[in-house]
C-alpha cells in the first residue's frame, strides 16, 4: 500500500548560486588522460567558456584538461559571461577521474 499518495514527483531543488561565493565541487567529465597526467593535487586551472558555451578546465599552456558538468553549470556559465573570473584547484586525481573545486578569483 505504499506510494499510494497522489501526489506528482517533485525533483529536489537545485542550491542558488551566487557568482561572488558559490563553490562548485565536482569530477572533471570528458577528462584528457595525457593532460591529466602532466598535473597533481593543488594545481589551478582556468575556468573557461568553449566554442560552443561549455564550461571548460585549461592549464597554464592551454591545453582543456576536462569539461564541467553540474546542476549549477548553466549559473557558472552567465556568471563568466557576465565577467566573472573563475579557478579550479585540483582537489584528487583517482586516474581516470579527477575531482576539482571551482571559486571565484
């Protein structure tokens, strides 16, 4: 008898994200092996936009290490399209899987 209530599925929320201090936890996805392995814990990357408006991770000699998908991505986005300046610090490397924290600079 359970489930019986009626009611619709409500997802849950998603946390509002301020472009001054929101933080953004999260893997790399479509992570590049060869660059990941020329970088360590505690490294800064740049947060960048693409060609096609994906929030991207680029290293010092600008090679994409990885793209950023999250539930806060499209707020991410209008932040650095509005002049927002973002890093991401290498939190762990687990090859092939590599977790960062984005802040604002």
């Amino acid at each position: 008898m359970s489930g019986s209530g009626g009611g619709g599925y409500i997802p849950p929320q998603r946390n509002i994200f301020d472009c001054e201090t929101s933080i953004i936890v999260t893997n790399v996805s479509s992570i590049n092996i060869v660059v990941l392995a020329k970088h360590t814990v505690r490294v800064l990357l740049e947060v960048v936009l693409g060609e096609n408006g994906e929030v991207l991770l680029e290293d010092g000699d600008g090679e994409i290490l990885g793209a950023i998908l999250h539930a806060n991505t499209p707020d991410l986005i209008e932040c650095i399209a509005n002049g927002a300046d973002y890093e991401a610090e290498i939190m762990s490397i687990n090859t092939p899987v590599c977790r960062v924290k984005i802040t604002r600079k």
